[in-house]
C-alpha cells in the first residue's frame, strides 16, 4: 500500500462526478475491491479499499461502512438512487459516478498504483 | 453484554443496520479489527437472510470475555434442505433480490467461513435458527 492515492487523486484520474462524500476525498486508498455481489464484497474487502460496481441501491453503502471503505465507485454510467447518495453523506463515504464500464475504472485505478486485495 | 435488535423481511432500506451497530459497539469496547470485522460479516449475513426470506427476525449478540456468539431468529418459511443451503451458490431468492446482489449464494457460506462454530436450525413453514460462535483471540498475558 505504498502509492499513496487519496480518493481526491481517483476523482482526477477518472473524471468522474462526486455524488456524494465530498468531506472525505481525502481518505486513503488501501486496495481494491471489484464485485456486484453484496456477500462477495463482505467476505473479499478490507478496510480503506476502493470498490466498483454496478450496484446503484442504498445497500452498497451499508457495505462500504461496514467494510470501512475509502470510497465506493459506481460504473457503467447508472446514477446512484436518491436514498443511496443520502445515506452515503450520512455515513461519510466519497460515492463516485462514472460513465467508463467497470473493466475500464479497474484498469485506470492499477495503472494509479492500487492492487487488489489477496486474502488467503 | 448482550446486544438485540429487531430486523423487518423485506426492510431494505434498514437492512445492515444491526451488524454495524454490532460492529461499532465492538470496536469501542476494545475488540480487535479482524474479530470485529469477522463478526460484523456473520451479523449481516445473517441480518440480510431474514430480510430477504423471512417476515421478521431477531439478530442477538452475546458479547463474552472469551467468545461473541451471534444469535438469528426469525418467523419465515424456514429451510427445508440445510445441507444445500450451506453450499456455494445455492439461494432460493427471487429474480429480483439476485438483481440487487444478493442472493449469491454466498450467506450462510461466509457465516460459516468467518465463525469457529456454525449451527442451523429450521423448521418449514415456521422459521430459521443460526448460532454462530467467534472465538476472541487469547489475551497477551492471560
């Protein structure tokens, strides 16, 4: 976890639109998670990481805080439901939108540096 | 110390709540991050089974000096096969539950991954019991 990326530096990199959480870009990114299976991303990812989805309801966030996520960032150009940014500010977690499908936000965020997290 | 909550089927909008009031009450008692996190991962799979299959549901927490132990209840159609019920992959949720991501099949498959003790009960037609055991790793000194 050495690259030093903030959630700040992933909204430049992506250009993508800060939906909400706009207090916390600056937490750091540890690793990063990528799944639309809501136990997948329980079991798989960690404290500070990153996670990209598809996944537009308010459930997502109560993953992201129960994981301790540095930012959850939605794909493929769906806009996250009305109750889901709510509950993102709620709880403090930066929600990133972006038109770019899933395998593009992957590709740009390991070219930044962030792995994925291995778990034995 | 002993935490309860209630949890509704079909309550998305609350659904998680309780495994991260669960998780939080932990981490300020002084439980370690990997123990917190493990049991904060068996409380939601158990939260998010009776949310998605049953009517309503209690997720108890038993918080004790060597183990926490994470009591699921609920008044639901039950489960008639266990065994398949513990397998990868398999749900029986509907079409429109696996469009949100859940129903995976991965629930009581994680439940079981993240406890030292893992027990199912279930009566069709009634409702569902889980008792799942995390051991508190030993403290230095003691």
């Amino acid at each position: 976890m050495s690259h030093g990326v903030r959630v700040r530096d992933i909204v430049d990199e992506l250009e993508c639109e800060v939906a909400a959480g706009s207090g916390q870009l600056d937490n750091k990114v540890a690793f990063g998670y990528s799944s639309d299976l809501l136990s997948d991303v329980m079991a798989g990812a960690g404290q500070g990481d990153v996670w990209v989805t598809v996944q537009i309801h308010q459930n997502i966030v109560a993953v992201g805080a129960l994981t301790g996520l540095s930012a959850i960032i939605v794909a493929g150009g769906a806009g996250p439901a009305h109750d889901t940014v709510i509950k993102a500010d709620d709880e403090g977690i930066p929600l990133l939108t972006t038109s770019k499908p899933s395998f593009e936000v992957v590709g740009i965020l390991y070219r930044m540096g962030i792995r994925g997290r291995v778990r034995e | 110390m002993r935490l309860e909550y209630h949890v509704s089927g079909r309550d998305f909008q609350a659904a998680g709540g309780a495994a991260a009031k669960t998780k939080r009450a932990l981490r300020q008692i002084g439980i370690d991050a990997e123990t917190a996190r493990r049991v904060g991962i068996v409380a939601y799979e158990a939260e998010m089974n009776i949310v998605i299959h049953a009517y309503r549901g209690t997720v108890g927490i038993d918080i004790l000096p060597e183990r926490v132990i994470i009591y699921a209840d609920d008044e639901g159609p039950g489960i008639s096969d266990i065994a398949l019920a513990m397998q990868v992959g398999y749900s029986t949720a509907s079409e429109d539950i696996r469009e949100m991501g859940f129903g995976a099949g991965l629930g009581l498959p994680n439940m079981k991954r993240y406890s030292d003790e893992l027990k199912v009960t279930s009566q069709v037609g009634s409702g569902t019991s889980i008792r799942a055991v995390i051991n508190l790793p030993a403290k230095e000194g003691s």
